[in-house]
C-alpha cells in the first residue's frame, strides 16, 4: 500500500444530518475493514436554522495530511458563510475573494457553480460529508458513499492549493481581528467623546 497522500476531496450529500452522520460512521467502519482502504479525514457540513455553517469532524487522523480536510472544510465554510465562521467575525470583501480564488484556482476546482450547489444544498437542509482520500481510493469511496444514500462528487486537491488556502484563512482571520479591535477602538472612542 502506498503512502497516504489525501489528494482527492470525496463530497456526498445526504437528506439530513443524522444521514451524513450514519453514513460517516459506516464509512469509518469500512475503512477499518478495508485494508486496500485507508481514509483521511471526515467532515460533515450543514446549516443551522440561524444560517450558520456548522462543521462536524469525524476520525482520528487530523495531523499531518489528515489535516487538510480542516482547512479545505473551514475554507469552504467560510465562503459558503460570507467568512462569518472565522475567528474575529465578518472578514473583507478582499480577503474572502482571494480564499475564494485560491480554492478555485490552485487545485480544489470548485467553481462558483459548485459553491452555489452546495450552498443551496445545505439551505434545504441537507448535510455535506466531506472525505479525503488517495487517488486509487476515490472508485471505492465514491461507490460506498452513493450505497450510503449519498448524492457524490469528487475534485483533486494539490498540496499548493490547501496552502494557499490555509495562508488565506490565517490572513482572513487576521483581518477579521484587527477589524474588530479597530471597531470595538471606535466604538470606545465614539463613547469617550459623546460623554
């Protein structure tokens, strides 16, 4: 068996979350059954009834290239969002095209259109599991996820891409504290001199 190099993001979307988290650990047991099978990890995305993305992770492997479901999960919540899930509240305009763009551009291969239909997916509703495999494991996944009830698609992720993206989300983020602070300074100062 090769080394796990997690280069392919499996989406299945399922009617619910309960669904998304049955199929989760079914996938999980069948990867540990499976010794052609070795997944990365899992992540299941939906909406709450506020609007908010909620991410849910599943499995032990979230170090080294495990980790890249993290930042691919937290930059597509983040866009899915409008970049209302990063630390520091609301980001820029700026800062979120160019997460957008890096996703887009360097190896995940999510068009607007797929952002879109994922969007509109979890506002009925329904729940994203997002998987990271091998290129030889995608078939297999693939296949189980659909026997699982799921609703699949898969795109290659590069190495330079999760970088790239988890370079915008740093900075994002970044952003999105000094934005804070500078509002929180305003409000402060707003509130000094009115008195």
């Amino acid at each position: 068996m090769s080394d796990n190099k997690n280069e392919h993001l499996v989406t299945a979307v399922f009617d619910s979350k309960d669904k998304a988290a049955e199929a989760a650990q079914a996938l999980k047991d069948w990867d540990k059954a499976n010794e052609d099978i070795k997944l990365g990890a899992l992540s299941v995305l939906t909406k709450n009834e506020k609007g908010k993305i909620e991410t849910t992770n599943y499995g032990s492997r979230q170090t080294g290239k495990g980790a890249k479901i993290g930042v691919i999960v937290g930059a597509i919540a983040a866009l899915l969002s409008g970049g209302l899930t990063l630390v520091g509240g609301v980001i820029g305009g700026a800062a979120l095209g160019a997460l957008g763009g890096s996703l887009r551009k360097q190896g995940l291969g999510l068009s607007e259109d797929d952002l879109k239909a994922l969007a509109t997916e979890l506002d009925a509703g329904h729940a994203a599991l997002l998987v990271m495999c091998d290129d030889a494991e995608v078939e297999a996944t693939t296949a189980e996820l659909t026997t699982l009830g799921g609703k699949t698609e898969s795109k290659p992720v590069s190495d330079e891409a999760v970088q790239q993206a988890e370079q915008a989300l740093t900075t994002a983020a970044e952003k999105g504290a000094d934005e804070s602070s500078s509002s929180e300074t305003a409000a402060t100062d707003d509130t000094t001199k009115s008195t």
